[in-house]
C-alpha cells in the first residue's frame, strides 16, 4: 500500500493480519515535517499491530542512519534487541 501525504510517501506492506512493515518514507522537500506527519498518521491507523522497519538512508536527500533513528525512535520504535539486526526498528503492540 503506499500512502501520500502532502509532499512525503510512505510504502506499507501487510505481512500478516496482525504486522506491518513500512518502507520508503521519503519527502520531496525535507525538513517541512510532511514525512512525520504521514507517519504518525499510518501508525495511529495501525495502532496495536507489530510494526516494523529496517533503518536506512532512501532518496538523494536524507538522514543519516543516527538521524533517522532519533526520528523514529520519536515517532515510537525501539531498536530491536537482537544484535543481528542492528537497524532494525519496531512498535509492539
């Protein structure tokens, strides 16, 4: 599923009935905050799913992997505590 919101776009896809995964956020003109409202507004959607994405830098213009982190760990996500998935991140319901 892919979702838009002003001038940011997010990739969704249903793993199961019960997890997500999100992708590919990314925003035409960064730093106007359209990115963190998209999110926010895909995860109050999805409220009391698994959500999961894997941290990495997407488009010609983004964060670094710190950077994005810090953003998601804002938005909710906590880095997953095994240590072979260093940028992964999840919600848990």
């Amino acid at each position: 599923m892919r979702f838009v919101h002003k001038s940011a776009s997010l990739m969704v896809t249903v793993e199961q009935i019960d997890q997500i995964e999100i992708y590919r956020l990314a925003s035409q003109r960064p730093g106007n905050g359209h990115a963190g409202e998209l999110l926010r507004s895909v995860l109050a959607m999805f409220a009391g799913k698994w959500i999961s994405l894997t941290v990495g830098p997407y488009g010609d213009r983004w964060m670094n992997e710190n950077e994005l982190c810090a953003f998601y760990g804002r938005c909710g996500f906590v880095a997953d505590p095994r240590p072979d998935y260093p940028t992964h991140m999840w919600i848990y319901p």
